[in-house]
C-alpha cells in the first residue's frame, strides 16, 4: 500500500487505515465493495490482540469469513496491479 501512497497527497503519516483505504475509493483505485470487505478484515483482525487471548483462535473463524478475507486480499492485490 505504501507504494500506492508515495507521494500523493491524503496519505500522510497520520491518516488511519480506513482513512487510507476510503482516499483509494475516492480515487478510484478500490472498489466500494473491496473497501466493505478490507474494512471488515481490519475490524475483525483489529480486536484480536495476542496479549489479551484467553483462547486460541482455532475454529474462531468459519469458511464463510476465510472466504471473504481471501476475496478481499485478492481484490486488493488485483486493484493496485497485481495478477489476477
């Protein structure tokens, strides 16, 4: 993502990640439905702090949500150029 950022404006150092991702939305670069899903996994990963687990993770998560984080990597990856 730095990549993406260097050097356009709207990407300073203080700007969060939904921030960051909402300015590539605005810019075209992301779709809405890829800023939805990247802003899910951001949540979900975000309130998973390794000092605070009283349980291990296994089986936290279903097939249903390793398929959207998956679609959703993809997705950004495809959007700033990768291989599809």
């Amino acid at each position: 993502m730095q990549e993406v950022q260097k050097g356009r404006p709207g990407f300073g150092k203080r700007k969060g990640f939904k921030k960051r991702i909402q300015k590539l939305v605005d810019d075209g670069v992301l779709s809405s439905e890829s800023q939805e899903d990247l802003n899910w996994v951001w949540d979900v990963r975000n309130n998973a702090h390794l000092v605070t687990l009283t349980d291990a993770e296994y089986q936290k998560y279903n097939l249903k949500d390793y398929n959207r984080a998956v679609r959703a990597l993809h997705r950004f990856r495809v959007s700033l150029g990768g291989e599809s």
